[in-house]
C-alpha cells in the first residue's frame, strides 16, 4: 500500500510540474508577442509613414492594469478602433474621465496599418475648427 502511495504521489508532483512548465512556456510566448508587437508599433508610428486625423473618444474601460479609452477615427472611408491607456488622468475620478467620451482629439496612424495609431488627449480638437471627418494631415494643423 506505502509503495503504491509513493508512485502516485510522485505522479502527481510529476504532473503539477509538467502543468507548471506549460503554463511558463505559454507566458513566455505571451510576453515575447507583446513585446514584438509593441516594437512593430513603435516602429510603424516612428520610422514609416503616418498622418494625422480626428478621432472620437468612445468609452472607458476599466481593466486590471486601470482605465484606458476607446476610441476611433477614419481613414480611406473606414472606421477605424483602437485604445490608449490614460496615464495621469487614471487618478482623475470616474465620473470626470467619462467626461471626455464623444470628445474629438487629434490621432496619428501609420498609413500603412492604421490600427497602429495614438490619440493625443493634450491636443482636443477646437471647437471653431473646420475639417470633413476622415480628412488627413501630415502634421497637427494647429499649435
């Protein structure tokens, strides 16, 4: 009975190490995406072609690493949906945060893939400021 007990016991030890050796391979393939998409972004919205546009704060989320906003813009007729985390604001209150949904900000994009794109919550779009949604820049029109 004692030995039967030992080789299940170590088949169990065996199995949780074998279950915690997936799931560390399977987070070190979820960091090494991350951070290759973070560089290929990087590179698209620094080294490539971009433009400017007005995007449209849509919601705020609230995730595990805090709050980011939603947001869209278009570009070549299409509506384009991307996200931003909001660094300092995050400390503002929820009620003044979802003050900025429906508000307009300049965005940056790479034009050769758009979902690689920034929204510049310091840059609001003036209200006497006339453009056709969807036209382009290749710098911010204002100062």
């Amino acid at each position: 009975c004692t030995k039967r007990f030992k080789r299940l016991n170590i088949m169990i030890v065996l199995k949780k190490k074998g279950i915690g050796i997936i799931v560390f391979s399977i987070l070190i393939i979820i960091l090494y995406y991350s951070f290759i998409k973070y560089e290929e972004r990087i590179k698209y919205l620094e080294d490539r072609k971009v433009l400017y546009t007005t995007g449209t704060i849509t919601f705020l989320e609230q995730g595990k690493g805090g709050p980011w906003f939603n947001y869209n813009f278009f570009f070549d007729e299409k509506e384009h949906f991307s996200r931003t985390t909001i660094g300092e604001l995050s400390k503002e209150k929820r009620q003044k945060l979802k003050s900025y949904i429906g508000k307009k900000y300049f965005v940056k994009f790479s034009i050769e893939k758009p979902e690689y794109s920034e929204i510049y919550l310091d840059k609001p779009i003036p209200k006497d400021f006339v453009y056709k949604e969807g036209q382009t820049w290749s710098k911010i029109p204002i100062d």
